[in-house]
C-alpha cells in the first residue's frame, strides 16, 4: 500500500481521463469549473519515462514540459499559463528570471568573469561577503564567519554537523520530530519523515528526535520534557553535539515554533553548552518576512544554514553561517569542487543590496502576509468541516486538510485550473502556498481564487457564509 507521500507522486496524466464514477469524492462536483485543456495537453513524456530515474517526483505531480518563466508565471510548451505557488519549493523567493539579478548575472558572463574557482578568492566573492556582513549581519549584532560548502542544503546541514561534533567531542544531535533537513546521510538522520528515512538502506544513528513545540498539544511543554531527558542521567540520551531544528517547518507541515519556546531552547543550549543550529534553508531569506526566521525571538543561533534562495536566482548555492568561535577546520576538511558558486555570489549580493538595504521590502512581505493569511483563514471559516487551520508564518503558510485525500484532490484540481502548489506535513495533509515574495497582490489572489472555487467544487455549494477580513495591500514605495 502506498503511504500519502507516494500516492501523492503517482498521479499521472492518466489520471485527467478516469471518467465521473472513477473520482474521489473530493474531485466529483469539479464540473462546475472550466477543466482547462485536460485532453489536449497530455504530455509527451515519453522521452522522461525511458531515460529519466523514477525517483523524479514534481514531474508527476505537475505533469508538463515548461519552458518559460517570469516572476510568479510559467508557461509550458503549449503556451500554457501557470501561476507558480511552489516557486522551487522555496529557491525562487525573487520569482523566475528576476529583472534586477538577470541583469547583474549577464553581464558579469559577458566579461568572461570567473565561473568556477574552487575556494579561490574571487571578486564576486568579496563582494558577496561584504554585502552579507554590512547589510544582513552587522545589522543585527550577528559575528559569523561563512563557510562555502557544496551548492546544496543538504550539503551546508552535512558541515554544521560536521563542525558541531568536531568542536565538540560529541556525537549524538538532538533533531525534532517532523522536521527536514535533506536526504544525504547525516542530514537524513535528522530527518524525520519515514519514507525518506527508509530509503537510506542502513540504520541511522547518532540522533535523537524530541517532541517539537506543540507535537502533544499547546499544553504540554516540551521544553520542559527536553530539559528532563537531559538532566537526568538515566534518560539514555547522551549530552548532544548540538540541537537542530528549523523555525517553520516547511516540510513537517508548517508547524511554527512559538517565541517564548525559542527562546527557551536557546537558554537551555546555552546552559548545557550545546551549540543551537537553525536550519534556514528553506525558512530564510525572507520567506517568514523577516531575513531570517529567527528574527522576531531575537535569539542568535551558533550555527546557521542557507541555501535556497540564497542566490536570489534559484542557482544552487549553500552557506553555513557560524560563531567565530566555532570555525576549527583545518583547511580542506570540509570541501567539495563546486563550494562557491560565482555566479551565485553575483545574484545573491545583488539580491541584498536590491531588496534588503533598507526596510522596505520587509514592509511589503509584511503586507502580503497579513493580506494572504485574512483570505485563507475565511476560507477555513467557510469550510470549518473540512479545512482544520492555518499554518504558518510569512508566506510559508498554508490551510490544514481534515482528510489529505482532500488536500491531494485540491492540489491536483488548482492545477487543471493553472495553480501549481504542492503539499507537505506528515500525511501531506496541508496545501502550502510557496509564491515568490515578489509576487504582486493581484497574483495573490488570483492563486487564492482559484483555491477557492475548487473548494467549493470539493465541498459543495458556498460553504458557511462570512465575510473577508479587510487587509487592503499596503502601497510600498
């Protein structure tokens, strides 16, 4: 049988001809809507099938060949149009082909400027790092130092491992139940999802999973729980090398870390000397709205990861952000032939010195944010039998299904209707809006009225009548 996840990814374009009696529940009344083009735009995916790996996974849920991108649209072959609500599952916060990097990135190959350089120094590099240390860094009272690792999360959640133990003497890490940190082996083992865990092939060792905040209710207190196993030395948990968690958890289903239990955490690290990493692959570079997730606790991590959309561009590009103090490698005992990504470091410095100088950019996430999740929340009212709660935080947010089934049926249906959006939590039970950050109010809800009418063709009829919050878009200049 298959677990939620797969039967997520089995959906192919078979599955846009079943006939009425062959639907799920959830998808029949879908006639009500305009089924977009289901019959003429059945892919070609023959040369996919033959010669790409069956481990690919968007491919099956979104089953087209696209071939342009601009900002929050793409369109496929067939010219096609689609909203883009999964933006690279959160490696495109500054949309597709953003104006501002493209320019900087096309002339910087024009001159012949350096592609691939190893750990070289580069001026790209420098004028990477600067950007980061004046406007994202020294702003906020942040020393770290900044390791280049292998252009992949992954790979960045790999070395503060690493790092971590090395400094240390330690082995065991303490992770969080739900949370995802990448699918290489350390990484993996601090990774929660079943699925993913069972693919590894080997035991997983060297961590311990705790209960994150809120993983038995608002009641009970987990820090509390967390301080105990470690307090008592009958627990059979070793004093970790290091606490890792993420502050949204964008694949455990958008559960929020609340800012008192942050702050807790961090004090209990800093009383048991346990170096506090804060994975901000996917959380960071604006997507909570602030530059990291961690902002609003005003807490200051020992270790940091990004990735993402740390280039601006969706180029791949990692960095491992750590205390001074912490930075004991010796040369070369992390590396990898693509650390630093020129290219990236011309997007990513661009990126900040475009959209994060000042605070205006902040002020815009924070519009979009209230405007996004005052039109989600009425639609939980409206359907409160059916759709469970809002999760998130920023635009990482989304609508908690009561049945996944259904929110497997709504993803599928938004596509036919030209939404691209995906699902995540433990059962893929919530729909997770992922758009750019710079996508405008009027994509905003163009994606949420498509959402919209397809839960009301799951649900039936308009569901319990209330009104929309008023959250008008703020005007940024």
């Amino acid at each position: 049988m298959l677990t939620a996840q797969e039967n997520y990814f089995a959906f192919d374009d078979a599955d846009q001809s079943r006939s009425e009696s062959d639907l799920h529940p959830y998808e029949c009344g879908f006639s009500t809507l305009a089924r977009r083009g289901a019959s003429q735009d059945v892919v070609d995916n023959q040369v996919f099938e033959q010669f790409e790996s069956k481990v690919q996974s968007y491919a099956r849920a979104f089953p087209r060949i696209f071939d342009r991108a601009v900002g929050a649209e793409l369109w496929d072959v067939d010219g096609r149009r689609y909203l883009d609500f999964l933006a690279g599952a959160g490696s495109l916060n500054y949309g597709h082909n953003n104006p501002v990097l493209k320019e900087k990135l096309v002339d910087y190959i024009q001159q012949d400027a350096v592609t691939h350089s190893l750990d070289l120094h580069t001026s790209a590099k420098q004028r990477f790092i600067e950007a980061m240390r004046d406007i994202i860094l020294a702003p906020r009272g942040l020393d770290y130092v900044m390791q280049f690792t292998g252009p992949t999360g992954a790979n960045a959640v790999e070395a503060a491992l690493k790092i971590a133990r090395k400094v240390t003497g330690r082995s065991n890490v303490i992770s969080f139940t739900n949370g995802f940190h990448g699918v290489s082996m350390g990484a993996l083992a601090v990774t929660g999802n079943e699925t993913l865990r069972r693919a590894a092939g080997v035991p997983l060792h060297n961590t311990t999973p705790m209960p994150y905040d809120g993983y038995f209710g608002d009641d009970v207190d987990t820090i509390a729980y967390l301080e105990q196993m470690l307090d008592d030395p009958s627990s059979g948990v070793d004093l970790p090398a290091a606490v890792i968690l993420e502050v949204v958890q964008g694949e455990g289903g958008l559960n929020t870390a609340r800012i008192d239990w942050l702050r807790r955490l961090e004090a209990l690290c800093r009383l048991k000397d346990i170096p506090l990493i804060v994975d901000d692959i996917q959380a960071g570079c604006g997507r909570t709205g602030t530059f990291f997730s961690f902002e609003p606790a005003g807490i200051k991590p020992d270790i940091v990861t990004l990735s993402k959309s740390l280039s601006g561009y969706g180029l791949p590009f990692s960095v491992v952000l750590i205390r001074r103090e912490l930075d004991q490698w010796k040369p070369g005992e992390h590396n990898g032939t693509f650390r630093g990504n020129n290219l990236a470091f011309v997007t990513a410095a661009a990126m900040l010195e475009h959209y994060w100088r000042d605070g205006r950019f902040e002020q815009e996430l924070n519009a979009k944010s209230r405007h996004l999740r005052g039109r989600l929340q009425a639609m939980v009212d409206r359907f409160p039998s059916e759709l469970v709660d809002v999760r998130g935080r920023g635009l990482m947010i989304g609508i908690r299904f009561a049945d996944p089934a259904a929110a497997a049926s709504a993803s599928k249906l938004a596509f036919e209707q030209g939404l691209i959006i995906e699902r995540c939590g433990p059962k893929d039970e919530v729909v997770k809006c992922m758009m750019p950050l710079t996508a405008s109010f009027a994509e905003l809800d163009e994606g949420l009225d498509i959402l919209e009418r397809v839960f009301e063709a799951q649900f039936g009829g308009h569901g319990r009548a209330v009104g929309y919050p008023d959250f008008s878009p703020v005007a940024v200049a």
